[in-house]
C-alpha cells in the first residue's frame, strides 16, 4: 500500500521538479540567442545547466514523491523545445544542416497530427515508448557534444563523430519510436470502429 502511495501522481503545481522543468523551460529563448549571437561558450554553459536540471527533476520527483501530472507534461515538453531550439540555432550557423533539423522536427509534425486524429476518436495521446525516451536522450546529449567541438576546436576531431553518431542514433530511433505510434494509433482506431460497428447496425434496425 505505501510503495502504491509513493507512486501516485499528484495534482500539485508548486513542487521543485516543476520549478526546475520551468526554468529548463526558461533557457530556452536564452540559449537560442547565445547560439545565434556566437557566444558558444555561454550556450555550452546553458545547455550544461538545462541537463543537470533535467537529471534532477527526475531524481527529485521520485526522492521527494513529488510525481505531478504537469511535471509529466513540462518535462518533455522542455526535451523538445531545447532539441529544437539547439538544432535551429546550430543549423542558422552552418553546423548542423536544416535537412537533419527536418527530419527530426518532421516526426513531431507527424504526431502532432495523429494526436488530432486519436482526440476525434476519444483517446488521449499514448504512453510514451521507451525507444522514444532513448532517442530523446540521444538527441538531447549529441548537441551539446557537438557544441563543446565549436568551444573547443582542438577536440572537435573527437567530440564530431561521437555527437553525430548519437545524432544518427536518435533521429533512427526517433523515426522508429514515430513508426511504432502510427501502427499503434491504427490498432486503436481499428478496435474503436469494430465497437461501434454492431452499434449501427442496431440502431438501423
């Protein structure tokens, strides 16, 4: 009962997990400003202290009991806005090419309409996979690796190849996770109109 206790989740608005997803949050605009100005050093710092908040929040809402459901929301959407922002403000200055920030911003796109599609039909979005949490993890670390080669160019020969093979990684296992939504989202739809199939056919008679 008290381990049950301990793994709800709470309405609850001010607790520390949400108060350090919002100042992920918050870093955002700033990070991309640095980025755009050239201040790599200042953006490295920044996107430093957006992933000691994000190991923490997590730690902290499961230590503390502190599990909300706006942490569940703010959390990822500070993952996203800060993957985004970091690829829109490396691809304005050349390193990182707009097809790859395409690619990775198409597959939000795409599910961002199908949760339009799962809302008509009643459903709410599904759980998140965990071959999405493992792309976001490695989109969310590549970009900074490949943020410490333009503060440091005497590494950039070590730290390049490893932040795009964690690029590469993530943006695969992105597109899979993606894939693995869609057939999901159909099996639903499918079980939801065989439902209300023999409904119909009721009512017409």
């Amino acid at each position: 009962m008290e381990a049950e206790a301990r793994n709800e989740v709470s309405s609850r608005i001010f607790t520390i997990p949400n108060a350090l997803s919002l100042v992920r949050l918050g870093l955002v605009p700033v990070f991309l400003v640095l980025v755009i100005l050239g201040n790599d050093g200042l953006a490295l710092l920044t996107l430093v202290v957006s992933s000691v908040t994000d190991y923490l929040d997590g730690v902290l809402a499961r230590k503390l009991d502190q599990v909300t459901r706006l942490g569940q929301l703010l959390d990822p959407a500070a993952d996203r806005l800060f993957i985004f922002a970091t690829l829109i403000g490396l691809a304005i200055r050349g390193i990182v090419p707009w097809w790859f920030v395409a690619i990775v911003v198409g597959r939000d796109v795409v599910l961002l309409a199908l949760g339009v599609v799962m809302a008509n039909f009643g459903y709410g979005p599904l759980p998140v996979h965990h071959l999405g949490k493992i792309a976001t993890f490695c989109l969310f670390y590549a970009l900074p690796i490949l943020m410490i080669g333009q503060v440091f160019p005497g590494a950039a020969w070590l730290t390049a190849p490893i932040g795009w093979a964690f690029a590469g990684w993530g943006a695969f296992l992105y597109w899979w996770a993606g894939a693995i939504y869609l057939l999901e989202s159909g099996r639903v739809i499918a079980i939801s109109r065989a439902a209300e199939s023999p409904r119909s056919d009721t009512l017409e008679r």
